[in-house]
C-alpha cells in the first residue's frame, strides 16, 4: 500500500516552511518524538540543525531510518555475541 505524501508547515530559525512526507515518516517522527518528551517542531529544529544533507524532507526520512534501524544493529550485535559466546562452551 502507498503512504500518501502529506504537506506540513514548520517554522524554523524564524522562518516558515513546508515539508512533504509520506504519512508514514510523519507518524514515526510523532512517535520519536513523543519518546523523547518533545513535540515534534522541536525534534524537526534538531534535525535541521544537525543535517548533512540538502534537503530537509531527505533528512527527515533518513532520521527515522536511522532511528528504527539502531535497536536492530544493537539487538543483532548482542545476540551474535550470544551465539558465539554459546558456541564456545
């Protein structure tokens, strides 16, 4: 199923702006957002500050990639620990 694109207005370093993101993008970034006790302009101001990339849209998504794909590199490091740990006795 396709998540539709959604247009949203920021404001960021006094400036307004819009955003666009696939719905998806805009509910884990109220998720995050909401786990760091933060509302979401200032999880986005954050992100805009420390992007490496042009396009703010681009580095929304990459955010929220990067997010969700941590506590699976931590989870598949600890278990292959486990496994060669168990391996060993």
């Amino acid at each position: 199923m396709k998540s539709p694109i959604v247009k949203r207005s920021v404001v960021l370093a006094g400036h307004r702006t819009s955003v666009s993101l696939e719905d998806a993008f805009w509910g884990a970034l109220k998720d995050i957002a909401k786990s760091k006790r933060k509302p979401v302009a200032e999880l986005i101001r954050g992100i805009d500050l420390d992007r490496e990339h042009a396009n703010l849209s681009s580095a929304l998504r990459l955010f929220v990639l990067n997010h969700y794909q941590k506590p699976a590199e931590l989870f598949k490091g600890t278990s292959s620990k486990a496994d060669q740990q168990s391996a060993m006795v």
